[in-house]
C-alpha cells in the first residue's frame, strides 16, 4: 500500500483540479469495504481519545492543551494518507 500526503500525488487523480479530484475521492470512499471502512474509524478513534484524555486533564496540567493541539495537527497528517491509500483502488472504477 504506497501512502500519498495529497491527492495531487495519486497518479489517477493529478491531472484533474482539486474540486473533482475531491468528488472521486468521494466516489471512492463510499466504494470500501467493510474491514476497510472499520479500520479507518478505529484508526479516528485512537487518533481522538488521547485528544480527549489531554482535554480533560487540562484543568490540572495547561502542557496538556499542547498536547492536544499536537493530536489535532497529526489527526489529517496520518489520517488522509491511509484514506487516499486505500481509495486509490476504487479510482479506476469511476472514470
């Protein structure tokens, strides 16, 4: 599974501009499986909670606020990589 940071980078997708770009990617997301649908959102979910736990701990601790902001700022860096990776086997159907 080779991991693209941008939708530019897929090689289906890099001669179109970034609003159809945008409605294949979404074609194809609705187009995954279950197990790849699920470990998406367990992939959401691990990313999140430590979000949470920081927020909550905030009242003792205000570097916990740092921290979240960290989980906030690598939510979309590890997430869209994984999204457009498995996605980019579903673009070819959409042409």
């Amino acid at each position: 599974m080779k991991l693209y940071l941008s939708s530019r980078n897929i090689p289906a997708l890099s001669h179109l501009p970034l609003n159809q770009r945008l409605a294949r990617l979404n074609q194809a997301a609705r187009k995954l499986s279950l197990p790849e649908k699920m470990l998406l959102n367990i992939l959401k979910l691990l990313i999140l909670l430590p979000l949470f736990v920081f927020i909550m701990r905030a009242s003792d601790n205000w570097w916990a606020l740092f921290w979240a902001a960290l989980v906030i700022m690598a939510y979309p860096l590890v997430l869209k990589p994984v999204q457009y990776a498995l996605c980019e086997k579903y673009l070819s159907d959409n042409q």
